[in-house]
C-alpha cells in the first residue's frame, strides 16, 4: 500500500505521558493509519524524523482566535500560531464570542464585540445564529482546527442588552433556548467570564440553570472566576458548587493568585516586587512565589480524586492582557460605545469613575456597585498597566510603556492618560497588567507550580487582530514550555509536557480523536528538535517566529516545514461534538 505521507525515525511522545518510543507514522486521508516500522512501504511523501520529537499538534483550549477566524485572511493573522505547532484552537473563552445574537439585542452585541475587536463588524458577520456562524466558518475554509464554546456574555446580552442586573426566570429561559441550539450545532460547552461585564452579574442561580443544560449534554463549563486575588478561594468554591449543583464538568481559566490587601498593603507588595525583579536580572534569587498557589492547588486536587469533573489551565507567562475597559467600573459600561466614550468624555462623570476606581472594595461576590474584583487599576497601580495595542497609529509611540510613564509623557495624570486614550482610539485599547514589567522572570515564578501541577494545560490566551503589539505568548508558548521548562529548568519531563499541550486539554473540553497519536486519530502532528527549539519573541519585540520546529501537520497537511508556511489548501476542520 501506498500512503500519503509517512515520518520515518521519529522519537515518538504520543501525547499520554508514557515513556517515549521510536518508530515510524504512516498518514493516509488525514489520519494516522498505522504506528510501526514501515521500511516496507511507500509514501508520497516521506519525512526523515530523525534526532526529532514526533508529537501530536498542540491543543491550545483557552484562545480567542476565534474572533479572527471568520476574516478571510485569518490565515495570515493566525500564522504565529501554527509556526509555534498548534493545529486546534477553542475559541468563544472568557465569555466573548461571535454567536448567537439575538433580534432585539444585536446591535448591543456588535457594540460588545467592537470594542475588544477594535473594528466594525457588521460587513464580516452576516449570520444571527451558532449554526450558521459554524457553517459560514466551514464553507470559508480554515487554516486550523477549531472547537467553539458558546460565549455567556452573547448569551446575556441576547437576553437582557447591555445590563448589570441580575436575570429573572424569562430571561435565563432565553438564555437557555440560546444555548440549547448552539450545543445542538456542536459546540464543545460555554464559557464565561465572571470577572469582565456583562457575565460578573450573574448570580450562581443562573450560571446552575446553564450548567444544567450542559450537563444534560456532556459539556463542559469553562470559567474565567470572579476573582484571582482576595476571594479567590470564594470564585474556586463558586465553580465547584456549581459542578456539585448541576453535575457538569467544570474548567477553570488561568489559576493564579495575585496579592490584594488594601491600597497601602498593595502599594508595597508592588514596590518590593519591582526591586526584587531588578535584583533577578542579574542574581537568580530562587524565592518561592507560589507558596499560596500551592494551597489551591492541592485542594483543588484533592477534589479531583475525589470525582469532581474539573480542569483548569495556566499561561507560561507572569504577565496577563485584556481590554483597558475591562478594569472600569461596571455601571460606566452600560449602553453602547458611544456612551461609554461620552462619559469618558464628561468631567463629572470622569471624576465619578475615578471615585469609583479610588473607593471600590473587592467584596464577594464582585456583583454590586462598586465590588467588581477587576479594580486592577486601584489593586497593582498604573505602574503596573502598560499599553500593549493601540489601534490607530496616534498613540503606537506608547506601546510598552505603563500610564504611570505615558501620564508624565503626555502632561497628565495616568487616570486621565488612559481616558484620553481610550477616547482617541474609541474605546478600542488592549493592555498588559503585571506587577513589574512585561516578560519579567521573577514574577513567572508564581506559576511554578502551575505549570508543573498534573491537571493544567498550557493555554496562550491568544488575541490576534492583525494590528497593534502581540504577545510573545502568540508566537511563543509552546516553545517555550519545551525549551524553558523542559530543557533549562527541568521542571516538567517532556513526556509530561506533551501530555500537558495536547491530551490533556482535548480530554478536558471532551475534543475526540485528537491529542494522541494512535491509529484512527486525525493526523494533526509536530516534529522539532528537543535541542535547539527555541523562543526568539520577547515582550520587546514579540512577532517573532521560534526556531526548532521543522514540520506541522494539521489533518495530514503539511502547513508548516524547512521551505516555509503552507497555509492553502486550507486544511483546518471545524470541530463539532
């Protein structure tokens, strides 16, 4: 028999954690046809493996790719993804999503995704519902593989508009309808995001009634908590309450811990962080960071052997993006763009955010005036707050730096530099936050135990529009795992660190016929060099390719090799459950 492409010599880590073996791969109509010595046999083509890790296509369960994938040339936005070796991406994280809309609300959900897109999305999204949005994506052609939860927030906004106020009985039914046809056209689950309006006001009542819809249909509920600081151990008890309520398998987004007492308290955690960073540089003082992460971590794992459903997944990174609205308080992001610009826009209602910023307490659970927990302005200071994309070209020269710099750039305070801002490039503003700096390694150590710990996946948390400053994550996270934590620190064995990026989150967002490398499975595969892969991004100068890795298969196509990147024919399937 002739195949289509067969990997000769490779050393074979098959994505279970078991020990690695040797031996060839035959690939015939995008699957894996056999694992054996085929000296025998003949191929097409033919790839000589050896010296070479064969693993199957990293899995990255925790990405908004998806709000690029449905533009035609996704394909070249979502290119550093693929050079990094992920052929699967799950999309509609964090609450965010492009599906379902409803008739009365839909303009309020293109305001929504406007102001995280950066862009009008009107001439892009030409259909109302999860199953046509699924089937738009698969007659246009994908350059990867893709899962999709259903987003609350849509889900929220279809039924309710833009509002902070918790759901009545008609409205979680509406919510539920919603949710009911997107699980029936395949998606993988639901997200949320508990700690960014409009999902922080929801009440544990609603997010029941919706995990019980997914718990009838063997999905997951993926949550961004409400809280990753103080009450964090309020959000993580949330989450399980919620499995034990309904029985759904649960996914907890980004485990992390930040530090959060008082304003004062805060101010010198963040002073005694950034000296110690500086001291890092040079002398690689190994101070435990994750002693409080450790404490979750193991009740969280005991809850696990004790037949709770739950995941959760980390990002290699001590440094955290999102949209620089998503740290105001609720009530002033009500309404459309519009008028949340003009109230950016009025001085009087200027000051009252800022009093709100300035006042705000971080009270379980994060619902009611002025408790929200993403107050990161108030909790790590404008020190802590870089600018990381700009729309426009006006403000590019300040890409990188924190407010607290921009401010004395620009002759303002920092509260007024981000407004001003954010009124320039109308509301479309993407930012860093992280105690130090951008890309700091004595920060990164808070997720040691994370990243090692046995039921996390390593996610990028990917947000690529095509303009502004990246991430290195974009470009860099899998390399990263594997030449850092791997290679240098040893912390994970390879095997482990296959299992973590390709497995591991298939079984958790319940993703079949993917993440091992077994016969039957969809050839989705990645050959590189154990010794030389290597991330070449850095905060700096993020858009960066890494080196090492010499071939990704996505359904048996080569997308990426020695010559370059393949893009067409579009090889990527949508994927249902």
């Amino acid at each position: 028999m002739e195949f289509d492409l067969i990997i000769k010599n490779g050393r074979i880590y098959d994505g279970s954690g078991d020990k690695s073996y040797f031996s060839d791969i035959a690939i015939k109509n995008g699957k894996i046809f056999d694992i054996s010595n085929l000296d025998k046999h003949n191929a097409k083509i033919v790839i000589n493996a050896k010296h070479q890790v064969v693993c199957p296509g990293f899995i990255d369960v925790h990405s908004h790719a998806d709000l690029s994938v449905h533009l035609k040339n996704h394909h070249q936005i979502l290119e550093p993804l693929l050079r990094q070796g992920i052929t699967t991406f799950v999309g509609g994280n964090c609450g965010m999503g492009l599906a379902p809309f409803s008739n009365e609300f839909r303009k309020d959900a293109f305001t929504y995704i406007e102001a995280i897109i950066g862009k009008n999305q009107a001439p892009s999204i030409t259909w109302n519902n999860t199953a046509d949005f699924f089937v738009t994506l698969e007659k246009r052609g994908l350059a990867m593989n893709c899962g999709m939860l259903i987003p609350h927030g849509l889900l929220r906004i279809a039924a309710k508009g833009m509002q902070n106020t918790i759901a009545d009985k008609k409205e979680i039914s509406i919510m539920k309808k919603y949710l009911e046809e997107g699980l029936e056209a395949g998606a993988l689950g639901m997200s949320t995001g508990l700690m960014y309006f409009p999902g922080l006001g929801a009440d544990e009542n609603e997010l029941i009634e919706l995990a019980k819809v997914l718990s009838n249909k063997d999905r997951v509920f993926t949550c961004h908590i409400r809280s990753y600081s103080n009450t964090l151990d309020n959000a993580i008890e949330e989450l399980m309450d919620i499995s034990r309520q309904s029985g759904v398998r649960v996914q907890l987004s980004h485990l992390f811990w930040l530090p959060h007492v008082n304003k004062i308290v805060d101010g010198i955690t963040n002073s005694v962080a950034r000296f110690l960073a500086s001291i890092y540089k040079h002398v690689k003082i190994p101070i435990p960071l994750d002693i409080e992460i450790k404490k979750r971590l193991s009740y969280i794992g005991d809850e696990i052997k004790k037949g709770m459903p739950m995941g959760f997944d980390v990002m290699p990174t001590g440094t955290g993006f999102t949209h620089a609205l998503a740290f105001f308080p609720p009530w002033s992001l009500t309404g459309d763009r519009q008028k949340i610009i003009n109230r950016l826009k009025d001085k009087k209602t200027r000051k009252r955010i800022y009093k709100s910023i300035q006042k705000g307490q971080s009270i379980w659970p994060h619902r009611d005036k002025d408790t929200w927990s993403m107050n990161f302005f108030k909790v790590m200071g404008f020190k802590s707050i870089f600018l990381m994309s700009a729309a426009s070209n006006k403000n590019k020269k300040y890409e990188g730096m924190n407010f607290f710099e921009i401010g004395k750039k620009t002759g303002k305070n920092a509260f007024d530099a981000v407004c001003d801002m954010l009124i320039e490039e109308d509301g479309q503003l993407l930012v860093f936050e992280t105690p130090t700096y951008p890309g700091d390694e004595f920060v990164e150590r808070s997720i040691y135990s994370s990243i090692k710990d046995a039921n996390s996946s390593i996610v990028t948390d990917s947000i690529l529009f095509g303009f502004g400053k990246s991430s290195h994550l974009f470009y860099d996270c899998y390399p990263r795992i594997f030449s850092k934590y791997v290679r240098e620190e040893k912390i994970l064995t390879m095997e482990e660190a296959v299992r973590k990026s390709t497995y591991l989150p298939a079984f958790q967002l319940g993703i079949k016929d993917r993440g091992l490398l077994k016969k039957g499975f969809w050839a989705d595969i990645v050959i590189f060099n154990p010794d030389t892969i290597q991330s070449l991004s850095t905060p700096q100068t993020p858009d960066v390719f890494p080196e090492g890795i010499d071939y990704v298969l996505v359904n048996g196509n080569q997308v990426v090799t020695p010559n370059g990147y393949f893009p067409e024919p579009r090889s990527g399937m949508l994927i249902r459950r």
